[in-house]
C-alpha cells in the first residue's frame, strides 16, 4: 500500500480551471499518481468593478470539496494550495479565499504574478528537455506570464493581465469569430505586450516553451492533422481563418480540438498571435510541466537537472533494469555511424538526440517478453511519464523501438510528427544497424565500420573477412538488406580487401 507520507498535492485555483496534481516520489523522480481538472471560469465572474460574483465562487468551492476528499489522507506539510490572476484582482477574494481553505483543510495563497511566473518557470525546467536557454509563455485565463531564463535561473519575470478567458468576455462576447474581433483581441495584446517587448528581445533565448492550455490544443490539433510539432505563426494563421470561417463559436470546429478547450480557444489563439509577432518568434514547443510541477518539485527540494532527459533516461534504465552496457554499446556506434552520414542527411542535433534516446531504452520490451520484444519497447514508451520529452517525441520513439527489427512499418515512420518522414527513416535505419552490430554483447567485437551515403543508399564497408569470421551477424546484415529492400531502401555491403580500413 500507498504510504499518505510519501503523497504530495500541489492545487492550481486558475482563473479558467481548478487543477490538482497528487504525486509520489520514487527514486529521486516524480510518479503522478492522479490529475484533476475541472472547468471553473471564475474569471467570468468578475464584474467591471473586480467583484466576485456568488455564483462563481459557489462553483469555486463546488470543486474544492471534490479535491479536499484526496487530500484528507495526505500530511498537511506536504499540500500546496495557490491561487491567481481571478483572486488576485477580486476585491472580495478573502471572502473566497477563507470557505476555500476551510473546505480543504488547508490555507491557500493567493500569489502574485512574479512568484507564479517563477513557480511556471522552475516547473517548465524541472520536465522539459532542449536548450537551456529559454522563453517560457504561459497564457493563463486570466493572465499571461512570459520568463527568460537559463537552466534553473530566471532572469526576467512577466506577468500581465491578459487571458483567455478574460479576452473572450471582451472581444468574443458576441460569439462572432470575425477577422474584426480577432484584429481587436491581438492588438489589444499587442498594447499589453508592448512595454516588455525590449527588455525580452535583449535577453534572447535558444527554444520557446508553451505551458498553456491554448498550446496544449495546439499540439492536440497539430497531431491529429499531421502536422510535425512545432508551432510557428504560419500555423496560428492558418487556424485562425479556419477559425473565422466556422463564424461562431459555437460552430468551431477544427480536426483535433476538443469541445472542453473549443470556447477559449480562439481568444487564447488571438493572444499567442500577437506574442509570436510581438518578440518574433519562430517556433515553440509544448512544456512538460508548469506551476503545479514547480509546487510539487519545490516541496520535494529537487534540484533542477542540467540535463532532464538524461535523469528521465537512468531513471527507466535502473526501474525496468535494462543492460547499460549493451544500451551504450548501440549508442556508441549508432553515433559513430551518423558522424559519418550526419552532413549527407542533414542529421541535426535534435535528431542525434532522439537516436541517442532509442538507442539507451531500446530492449525495454524485454522486461516483458523477448517474443514481440519491439512491439512491447514501442507500447512501454508510449505509456510512459517521460520528463523532457515532448508527446511527439514519445511517438517518435516508440514508433523507432517498434521499427528496430523484423519488417519495417513505413506508414508509422510518416505518421509521427516529431521529425519529417525522411528523416526518421534515416534514424531507423541507422538504429537497426548498431543494434545488428552491438548483437554479440561484447565491446570488443564491435567492428571498425564505414558508412557511405549518396542520396537514400546507404553502403557498409567491413573489416577483410569479416563476414566469414562472424557467419550470424553477417546473416543477419543480409536479411537486414532484404527487408530494406521491400520498402525500396537500398543498402550495400563491401568489405576491404585488406585486413585494415584505409
């Protein structure tokens, strides 16, 4: 059983939903035991004079009483309770604020924008692999909050009164999805945004993370149109004209997006629009965690990890007890092979990466069984919590470690959205021969190989006699070029005709 000492709940009273996140700590990493979310939209609550209405807070309080079950078992030292941008602005949020923690037993705190842009921040680092030199952006129902940092330090912290609830009150409250209302909602977040621009440009940064509930139905969108998992502002305008072409709100409808995330997303839409344009940005990418992760990693006392997806690699590796060893060795020579094809294939680091990746989790599925060892890798990996790792990147792997032998299924390699199609080909391939080659368990019968390319043909050249010396991994290198045959990849062998590579 479940130790209540070992349970901890961080609790997001937001301006659109009420979140609670229950976690247990399991070897030096966060296992999420459950989530809760339910829809409150207290900011819609507010009257022009910030007061709260009854009505809003009787839902507010509806929902705690559904968390304050959960948290009965769960030591008071070890539950965080915050609230923000609504209660901030309400003048009567003690009125709330005071049935609330009654109802949970516990005090809740009602932050302010800078300690939730910090608390977003340390959540973001604490889950989300890339650089560490970032933007994070999280837009908020009731307000937004962008933070400039490096690794585990936040240099520049923003948090303005713009939302997604909010701006649908006052530029979709007709329901109309017009270009004059979206031209009245971004240029209104334009104004807000404009005295921060500066400072935020001067900071710079390497990667943009989304921690919102807009780009999370962006990803959710993207996914389920085929679109690899970037977002960028040609993307936000596309959707924005399919947006306008629904008409009403009501009537959205866009492949992906849910009917729970379908009445804010055109404001929260509107506002992302015009902070892509405002600090011209290129892409985001969709944040693992956010302020309830930094609750949570805050009262555990982690510290933030240089590296997140080497912590979440060792982690898995020591949970389902996999051969290191082996793992290093098919790392070791998937990244020998692509040193030497990386410039022809335009293999990038975010690629070498996620091979990298593949290759350290690739035997996972033996924990369950050796027969359809792939197919379980691939089901593991999916299921999996994954710190650092984006969803599209989770598909990505599974969908290698589901391709890392027997017949190749080459719609799935097209169907991620992580990478584009040629290029998880090429990692696959590159994947399946380190692991053919590393098949003997031994360092000291990885060969000294070369790997050419021209165009998608790939050519192997072998130690002299290294096919007869090593009559199984040779069989299998041919069966390999057999199946790569079927799906029209083309692979050579040669061997030197000395006993020494040139």
């Amino acid at each position: 059983m479940l130790s209540s000492s070992s349970l901890y709940a961080a609790i997001d009273l937001g301006s659109n939903s009420f979140h609670m996140l229950v976690v247990r700590e399991v070897s030096g990493s966060i296992q999420v035991v459950t989530r809760i979310k339910r829809k409150v939209r207290l900011a819609t609550g507010l009257d022009k004079n910030n007061h709260l209405s009854q009505q809003a807070m009787e839902r507010g309080w509806q929902c705690l009483r559904l968390f304050s079950e959960y948290l009965q078992d769960i030591p008071a030292s070890q539950i965080r309770v915050v609230a923000t941008a609504t209660l901030r602005l309400a003048v009567n949020s003690a009125d709330f604020v005071g049935k609330a923690s009654e109802i949970l037993g516990n005090p809740v705190k009602i932050i302010s924008g800078e300690e939730e842009a910090l608390l977003i921040y340390q959540g973001v680092a604490h889950t989300t692999g890339g650089s560490e030199k970032r933007l994070v952006v999280d837009i908020g129902g009731g307000s937004t909050e962008l933070v400039t940092g490096t690794g585990a330090k936040a240099n520049q912290l923003f948090s303005l009164e713009v939302g997604c609830v909010t701006w649908l009150e006052r530029y979709f409250n007709d329901r109309s999805l017009t270009e004059e209302n979206f031209a009245q909602a971004e240029s209104a977040a334009h104004h807000i945004l404009a005295p921060i621009t500066t400072t935020l440009l001067k900071q710079g940064w390497q990667i943009c993370v989304g921690a919102s509930g807009t780009v999370q139905a962006l990803q959710e969108i993207m996914i389920a149109q085929g679109m690899d998992e970037l977002i960028t502002l040609p993307k936000l305008q596309q959707l924005k004209y399919k947006a306008i072409e629904c008409g009403k709100l009501e009537e959205l409808e866009i492949d992906g997006l849910t009917l729970e995330r379908a009445l804010v997303f055109p404001s929260g839409l509107a506002i992302l629009i015009a902070i892509f344009q405002a600090l011209n940005i290129e892409s985001m990418i969709l944040a693992g965690g956010a302020l309830r992760e930094g609750l949570v990693y805050g009262m555990l006392d982690f510290p933030i990890e240089q590296d997140i997806r080497t912590r979440t690699l060792c982690n898995i590796q020591h949970r389902f007890q996999l051969d290191i060893e082996q793992a290093l060795r098919v790392k070791q020579l998937a990244e020998h092979f692509c040193q030497q094809v990386a410039t022809v294939w335009n293999l990038d680091a975010r690629c070498r990466e996620l091979l990298t990746s593949a290759c350290l989790l690739h035997e996972i599925g033996l924990c369950v069984d050796f027969r359809q060892g792939p197919a379980h890798s691939a089901y593991l990996i999916s299921h999996l919590d994954l710190p650092g790792y984006t969803p599209a990147q989770k598909r990505l792997l599974a969908t290698l470690l589901n391709n890392q032998s027997g017949p190749i299924d080459l719609a799935s390699l097209s169907q991620q959205n992580a990478l584009p199609p040629l290029q998880a080909q090429q990692l696959c391939r590159l994947l399946r021969l380190a692991i053919i080659f590393a098949s003997r368990r031994q360092d000291d019968t990885l060969p000294a190989l070369r790997l050419r390319v021209e165009n998608e043909t790939l050519t192997i050249t072998l130690p002299y006699q290294w096919q007869m010396q090593h009559p199984l991994r040779a069989e299998a290198l041919h069966q390999e070029i057999q199946w790569q045959s079927y799906i029209q990849w083309t692979l050579f062998l040669e061997e030197q005709n000395n006993s020494h590579l040139g």
